[in-house]
C-alpha cells in the first residue's frame, strides 16, 4: 500500500518538473515576477497550482532606468491564475514589482498576499 502511494506521488513530482512547475507548491498560491529581456516579458503572475479558482487581483508595475513606465494589472476576476504584464513587447531589463492580492469573502475585503520583485528572467522561481 505505501508503496503505491509512494509510486504515485513520485510521479505526480515528475510530471510537475517535466511541466515547468515547481512540485512543491501545490499547497498554497504561487507567486512571481520577472524582467525577461529574451522573450520581451515584464510581468506579475499569481497562481494556484491546484487550479482552485478565487478571486484573485494581481498588478505589475514596470520600471525602466529606475522610472515608473506603467502599471499594468489583471483586474479583479475569478480564476486560477492571475496575470498581468506583457510578453513579447518590453525588450529590456529592468524591475518589475508585483502585488498579488485576494479577495477575502469571509471579511469582505482585499488581503495582500504578497509583493514579489525581479530584475531578470527569475527562472528559479518558475521551477528551473
């Protein structure tokens, strides 16, 4: 029996590094920015890796040679994962601040979950 379960969850790890994604975070929302001059990302992405939706709300905002350029966000919606940012677009390094909040409906109100930073592509974070 343990065995199995064992056979299982190895598994369930392996299929999850194979995807790209880190396979111990499926017990509570992910989070993460990057600046990724390569592929012109500049975004703030929350996620559940459950794919257990709720109200989540994320922003990024985008700086170049230490000035604000915009701040793009996700607005409030009912999803699993939460983007905001570009890709394909924004060929620079620079930094990119995240927010990611959700919404509480058991206090009716927004809960910052957290504020992620980034400078470069952030490829740990992703699961590499």
């Amino acid at each position: 029996m343990h065995e199995n379960l064992r056979s299982k969850s190895l598994c369930v790890f392996i299929t999850a590094f194979a995807a790209g994604i880190p396979a111990l975070s499926y017990s509570a929302p992910g989070f993460v920015s990057r600046s990724c001059l390569p592929v012109g990302a500049q975004e703030s992405i929350t996620v559940d890796w459950t794919f257990r939706q709720d109200l989540y709300w994320t922003a990024s905002a985008h700086y170049k040679n230490g000035i604000l350029q915009h701040i793009p966000n996700s607005g409030w919606s009912p999803t699993w994962r939460s983007y905001a940012g570009h890709l394909g677009s924004e060929f620079w390094y620079g930094a990119v601040v995240g927010y990611h909040w959700r919404f509480d409906t058991r206090i009716r109100q927004p809960v910052r979950m957290a504020v992620t930073t980034a400078t470069d592509c952030n490829l740990r974070q992703w699961g590499f």
